[in-house]
C-alpha cells in the first residue's frame, strides 16, 4: 500500500515541476491540468458508508447511495443496482462472510463536467476478505465511482474473481 502512495506522490512531483507551455500566461495551472484531487469530502464518506454496507449486509443503506438507474461495469460485464445487489443475496445463500478492509480512497474534482454532465470521481482500493467455514479468500477491488447531486450514479470495479469463484463451489 505504500509504494502505491509513494507512486502517486512521484507522478505528482513530477507532474507539478514540468515545464509549462509558454504563452499560457493567462493559465495558472499546468497545460492538461484541469481540477483537484482531495482525500476526504462527502463523496469520499458516500462511497465508504455503501462499502460499509456491504460488509454488514445492510441492504437499504447500500441502495440508498446509487441512483435507481446506476450502472454497475463490473470487470467486463455491465449491469443495473438490481443484478449487482444479487451479491448480498449470493453471499447468504453461500454462506460467506465478508470482512472489507478500506486503503486509500480519494476524490477528483474536475472544473467541467464529462459529457452526462459528471465532475466527481472517487477511486478506492480495498481488500475483501470472504470466509465460508474454514475457507477464506480475498481479493483486491479497484473502484471508480461517478457522483452526481450526492448519488453514485455509475460504478466501476476492477478485481481477479477467481479466488471468491473457488470459495463458492
């Protein structure tokens, strides 16, 4: 988890002491550089409390931080709240138990909206441990999730399933 910050950290200073483009003399900032990126804010909380809901189970609260229409790209295969909220019913019917361990999680904040009018992106990494009797697995997720008007409106996640597929047989 540390070199992975300590990468951030390199890429930043390296960012911030390249050559500006000459005649941006209007411009402040670095040519390509377009908003901020902040550790804790109110999307940072929205997208650990719908983590936290996940370990605890808690069905209603993790709706409650998605819009009706969120769309979920889980790794290769995109879906509704519906199809990705069938893991809680997965996880009891299996048996597991999942304990979630949160690493850095971070917001950018760009100065104009994408094209569906979204400016908010909050990335996580955090590890999942999943245990069913004496087995255990984890796997390491990569999140990205866009906010808008407080809800997370669309969700990517990146991870190796292979380990949870194994559990579950």
């Amino acid at each position: 988890m540390k070199k992975i910050i300590l990468l951030f950290a390199l890429a930043g200073s390296i960012f911030a002491c390249s050559k500006k483009e000459e005649g941006a003399a209007a411009s402040t900032s670095a040519k390509g550089q377009n908003g901020i990126t902040i550790d804790s804010s109110a999307n940072t909380d929205l997208v650990r409390k719908a983590i936290g809901s996940i370990e605890s189970g808690d069905t209603a609260t993790y709706r409650a931080t998605y819009t009706p229409d969120v769309v979920f790209h889980d790794n290769l295969d995109s879906m509704g709240i519906d199809g990705n909220m069938a893991m809680f019913k997965l996880f009891a019917e299996k048996g597991v138990k999942v304990k979630i361990e949160v690493g850095p999680v971070w917001e950018n904040q760009f100065d104009k909206p994408d094209a569906k009018g979204i400016s908010n992106f909050v990335m996580a990494y955090t590890t999942f441990t999943f245990t069913r009797g004496d087995k255990t697995a984890k796997t390491v997720i990569f999140s990205v999730d866009a906010i808008k008007e407080g809800k997370q409106v669309e969700e990517w996640l990146i991870y190796d399933k292979t380990a949870f597929t194994e559990l579950i047989k």
